[in-house]
C-alpha cells in the first residue's frame, strides 16, 4: 500500500510485488492463519492499490513517481528484504524465549518467596 510503510518502496522495485503480497495475503486469510480484521482492511487496501497501478497508471501517480536508477534499486532491494528477513529471524527468537503469563506469575513468586530481606 502506497500509503504504508514499503509501499513506496516495493513500487519502486517491481509493480509485481504487490501481486505477490497480495497472493500471500490472500494465502493466509484462505488458511484462516490471520485473525485480525486490520489484516483484511490491508488486503483490501493493497488490492485497490496493486489494480489502480495496473489498470490506471497515469492518473494513478505523479509522473517520475517511481523513477530511480538501478543502483537506487538494487539498495532499496537489498535493504527491503534484508529488513524482512531481520524481522523474521527477531521472531523466531521471540518465540522461542516467550513464556506464557502463568509461568512468568509462578517466576514472580518464587523469586519473592526466596527473598531473605
């Protein structure tokens, strides 16, 4: 989405990568892997978005919108994926380490029950 974070950016490395994210939104929606309805507002969003780049591109955009060099885009590519593979790798290590809020009330007591102040 435009409008967003990266939607600039993905625009200005390939109109087809809108297509992709919204196939895979719309994979994970099917699966019913996303729950949350702002995930769906996105989607439609993004699909508004992908259809006017393609079907009404001069009334879409200001002229020179998307126009950068190859080494713009190649930086911007490396640093957009880059950014998405960081994220990934913080939440597996996020899920890895999370503990539900039972244990972390348990953690407390104890930590309080052995307390020789």
């Amino acid at each position: 989405i435009g409008s967003m974070d990266g939607g600039r950016i993905t625009g200005a490395i390939s109109p087809y990568i809108g297509v992709a994210g919204l196939a895979g939104g719309g994979y994970l929606a099917y699966q019913g892997v996303i729950g949350n309805p702002i995930f769906y507002l996105v989607l439609l969003s993004g699909g508004y978005e992908t259809f006017m780049r393609f079907y009404d591109p001069a009334q879409h955009i200001p002229p020179g919108y998307y126009n950068v060099t190859m080494t713009q885009r190649a930086t911007m590519t490396v640093g957009y994926f880059g950014l998405i593979a960081a994220l990934l790798v913080a939440m597996d290590v996020n899920k890895r380490y999370r503990k539900p809020p039972e244990v972390l009330m348990r953690e407390r007591q104890q930590e309080t029950t052995w307390d020789m102040r």
